[in-house]
C-alpha cells in the first residue's frame, strides 16, 4: 500500500520530535533517577508532544491541515508541567515542538503568488491570511505590501495574525496598544516583525506616516521622507524608538554622505566600497534613527561561490577587529555563516557621532524555522535557546522570510523577520 502524505507528515514528525527526546534524554545524566536537570523536563516535553502524535491519527485532511491541526494540540500542553517550578523550561519546549512542526507545515507547503492587493474573502474554514510577496531578496529593502488605508475599506482582522502579534508584544512588555494604534494610523496591510530569540527585541517595520510616528515618539519633528520610506519601531519593553528606512540605490559613499556628517563620511564610506567590492554588495538600504543619533547602512551579497564567500569572510574578520569585535564574537558568527550557507545575505554596519560602532548584523534569506532554532543554538547556550524557542513558536503558522545575527552590541542575538497581515482587502 502507497503512503499518502499526510501518513508521511505524520511519520517525519514523529521522527523529528523523537530525534530531540533522545537528544534531550541523553544529555540529561540524572534521567534514570528523574528528571534531574532542564534537559530532563525538556526531554519530558518532546515526549508529551509525541504521545499527541502516536495518539491522533488523520482523518480525511491534507498534510497541511494535519501538521496545523498537531501543532495546535500540542501547544495546548503549555502549562502542564507536574513540577511548577521547571514549568518555564518545559512550555519552552514546548513551544520548540511546535516550532517543529511548523517548519514541517511550511516545508511541505505550495507557495502561490498572489496577485497584488487581490481581493479574497474568507470562507468558513480558512484561517490563513493572504500574504504578500516580494521579488527583492532582502528583509529591509524590499518594502512590505503596503497601501493607505484611505484607499480600502477596512474589515475585522483576521484573528490569528492581530492575535499573534498582539500575543507576542503583550509578552515582551511592549505597551501593544500603542504600537497596534501606530500600524492603523499608517494604513499598513503588512508588517514585517522581527522577534528576537534571545532578548526582548521586537521590531515592526511598515510603511511611514507622520502620524504613526507621533504615537511612537511624540515631539519628535518628522522631516520630508524619501518615497517610499519605511517606519521602523524598535521596542525593548516598554522602551520604544523609531528609525526611517530608505530604500533607494545609491553608492556606498553616497549613503555614507547622507547619513553622517562630513569628519565620519570617509572612514564609513571607504569601508563600505570595500565590502562591496568584494562580492558584487550593494546597498539595500539606509536607517537614520529619529529619536537618537544613530545611523545604519546595510549591503546586500548575493549568492556566492566558495572562493568569494571565503574573501567575504576575511573582510568581515578584518571589520570585526577594526570595530572592537571580540574574537569570540566573530567566532559564533562564523559558526552560524557556515550553517546558514553562501546564499544572500545582508551586512549591516552602524554609526554614531562617535564613529563607528562595534555592530555587525547579519541577515540571511531563508524561511525555515528549523534553521532560526539551530542558529539560537550556535548564537547562545542550550538553555538560552530554549526559552528563545518560545517565541518561534508563537509565530507557527508565518514562515520566516529572513533569519538575522547580530554581534558586537551586547550577547549575540538571533531574530527571525516575519509577515503579518493586518487587515484583509476587499
């Protein structure tokens, strides 16, 4: 008898799941008398969501509806740990199952695209919002589908996208009223959301308004925008601050010129032409910071072969050490490198009346959750990880359109870039 496909989704979950329980397991060297440390809960965890699986057959649905259907079961084990006090440590695994299984959901998924702005109505069984695509490569110069909203007829939101993002900004205590209150007032469809693993980080990156940027910084005088620019909220918490995002091509030395005053211009300038130069860079965009002064200028590489990827990396060694990177930092970066692979990526340096900054950000354009989990691990330690998994998994269901590193302005950082829709358009 041939196995459909949903019978092999449910197999390549079970064994996907099983492989971390045996992981987990055997890295706990107290299982045989309890579960002695973090790994044995997490190892408790990958169990739980794999007796949902043996238990919870399919039932005249697609690959997808089940994985959708598995995933949601099991993140219904959040909080039902037998110890409350290794209860963090168990949901976050929980959290990493679901994750699992939702880079098997998007893997195994078709990918249409939509006609821009084309108009959809839900039908009763369909909870997914249309999703908006784009041919640029790169997280931050390719704007989102964006429109003003004076042009559409606004609906109820679909409540598991305003839902996710309103659940994962409530987490990291970021005033979410607020932030919601921003995006409406810029008429955004879309917005890209970036969630840290390892810190409170969350950015939201749409289209600019006057006044979504009076809610996020009031006081602060907005100044005539380049078309099409894009309004960046970074929160911490409940701290907030916004930058403006130009995507317009311009030399390396150029968006040096436009971004720092004249005694800095050489010296960023000349390092970016030198990046550049390397491996066919370009720059993808330039972020002037509103409410602090700081600037950013991100070059996008794209795909290389081993002899240009491995120049590229000379270069950055040599940047790093130029910047005050650590050694050990540039270490974790070239571990992640090598695992996210020679596809296009983006290089983000940053700047401040003082110079430059010890920052590298690194952003690569891939969609696997998988990928954004192990890369939390060669970023940070299995437990860091771990928690950091969390968040992931409170994004199930929006595969990642870019997975981003950052090094050199505190403890390495791994954020995944998202699309959420917030409005649908009819």
């Amino acid at each position: 008898m041939i196995k459909s496909d949903v019978q092999s989704a449910r197999e390549r979950a079970l064994k996907r799941l099983t492989m971390e329980y045996d992981k987990a397991k055997s890295a706990d060297r107290d299982w045989a008398r309890g579960h002695g440390n973090i790994e044995g809960w997490a190892a408790l965890a990958f169990k739980a969501a794999i007796d949902v699986l043996e238990n919870d057959w399919p039932s005249r649905e697609t690959s997808l509806d089940y994985l959708a259907r598995a995933s949601a079961r099991v993140r219904e084990l959040r909080g039902n740990c037998p110890d409350a006090d290794n209860g963090k440590w168990y949901d976050s695994t929980i959290n990493e199952a679901v994750s699992i299984l939702s880079a098997m959901r998007s893997a195994s998924a078709e990918t249409p695209v939509p006609a821009p702005f084309a108009t959809r109505s839900p039908a009763a069984n369909d909870t997914d919002p249309p999703h908006q695509t784009s041919s640029q490569n790169d997280v931050r110069s390719a704007a989102p589908a964006v429109t003003s909203g004076s042009m559409l007829r606004r609906t109820s939101p679909p409540p598991t996208e305003l839902d996710t993002l309103s659940r994962l900004l409530n987490e990291r205590g970021v005033p979410t009223a607020r932030v919601i209150e921003a995006i409406t007032k810029s008429g955004a469809c879309n917005v890209q959301v970036a969630a840290s693993a390892l810190t409170r980080r969350v950015d939201l990156l749409f289209i600019y308004k006057d006044d979504a940027l009076a809610l996020i910084t009031p006081g602060t005088l907005p100044r005539n925008q380049p078309p099409g620019a894009q309004l960046l909220i970074r929160t911490e918490g409940d701290k907030l601050s916004a930058a403006v995002i130009d995507s317009t091509q311009v030399t390396p030395r150029a968006a040096a010129d436009s971004l720092v005053p004249a005694p800095l211009q050489e010296t960023w300038g000349r390092r970016l032409e030198s990046m550049a130069a390397l491996a066919q860079g370009a720059i993808g965009s330039t972020t002037r910071y509103l409410s602090e002064h700081r600037a950013e200028i991100e070059i996008r590489f794209p795909e290389r072969d081993v002899k240009t990827d491995e120049r590229l990396i000379r270069e950055i060694a040599e940047l790093a050490g130029v910047l005050g990177i650590t050694a050990r930092d540039l270490a974790v970066w070239q571990r992640v490198h090598a695992r996210a692979g020679r596809g296009t990526v983006s290089i983000t340096t940053q700047c401040t009346p003082s110079g430059l900054q010890p920052y590298l950000g690194f952003t690569y354009t891939r969609n696997e959750w998988d990928l954004a989990i192990d890369l939390a691990r060669l970023a940070s330690d299995v437990d860091a990880a771990r928690l950091g998994a969390a968040s992931f998994g409170m994004l199930d269901g929006n595969a990642p359109r870019a997975i981003e590193l950052v090094v050199g302005s505190g403890p390495p950082d791994v954020v995944a870039w998202v699309d959420v829709a917030i409005l649908w358009i009819t």
